[in-house]
C-alpha cells in the first residue's frame, strides 16, 4: 500500500464512510445504549447521504481517473503528462457538478461524490497541491480543512 498512497487513502475514505453509514444504520434501528457504554459515542460522519444514483458508466470512467491520479502521484517524473491529470481531474470535477449528491459502490464499497472530492483533495495536498485549487472550486466549503 505504500507505493500507492492515493488508493491507499481513497479505499481508507470510502472504508470509513462506508462504516459510518453502517454504524449509523445501526444505531438508528437499535435500542439506544447505556451511556456507560463505550460504543454509544460512535462519530459519525459529517458527509451528506447521498441523494443521487451515479450511473454504472459515469463510476466506471470516475475509477479510471482517479487510477491515473494515483499513477500520476507515483510515478513523481515530470515528464507524466500533465494533460492525462487535467483530464482525470475533469473527469472528478464533472461527475461533482453533475451528480453533487451522488452515492455509488467501488470495489464493493458504498460511498460518496463528497467523499470522492475528500480523498482526492488529501491525494493532491500530498502530492501536487497546485492542484488542490481544481477541487476546492467544487469541493463544498464545509468539508475543506
């Protein structure tokens, strides 16, 4: 997983917010805790719940971009083409305009476009934060740090 940090990152997000909806899920549907009880703090997450269906199309070239962000921050050559990241992030700024509320699976993980924006601002803000501004502008105000 080291030398993948971006997927490492990005399956760690989705993981979590796939957890939280669980959790949350969860704790709707059962009899509330003793407050002695450790687990009845549970976090929960401070992402929306989806309101939108991403097409199985519109994921599936979402997962592609965000693989070639992952090989862009990998390879650390300068000479990777700065436009297969322009268009990757295209792919991720689109898909965040379109369905600003979308809820999807990858890899078997239900998650988010917020969550998405999320982890892919943290891969770049490690990797090439010039490129955090891209995100920022569709990225909601209250999920930035």
């Amino acid at each position: 997983m080291a030398r993948r940090p971006f997927l490492a990152l990005w399956s760690f997000a989705l993981l979590a917010v796939g957890v939280a909806i669980l959790l949350r899920h969860a704790l709707e549907t059962s009899p509330p805790r003793p407050a002695e009880d450790p687990l009845a703090a549970v976090a929960t997450s401070r992402l929306p719940e989806p309101t939108q269906v991403v097409p199985g199309l519109r994921v599936d070239a979402l997962s592609r971009a965000l693989a070639t962000l992952s090989a862009a921050c990998d390879a650390a050559d300068p000479r990777w083409p700065a436009s297969r990241v322009r268009d990757a992030l295209g792919v991720v700024t689109q898909l965040s305009t379109d369905y600003p509320g979308g809820g999807f699976r990858v890899g078997g993980v239900a998650t988010s476009t917020p969550a998405v924006l999320v982890a892919v601002r943290a891969q770049l803000q490690d990797c090439d934060p010039a490129d955090v501004p891209v995100i920022d502008a569709v990225l909601p105000a209250q999920f930035r740090p």
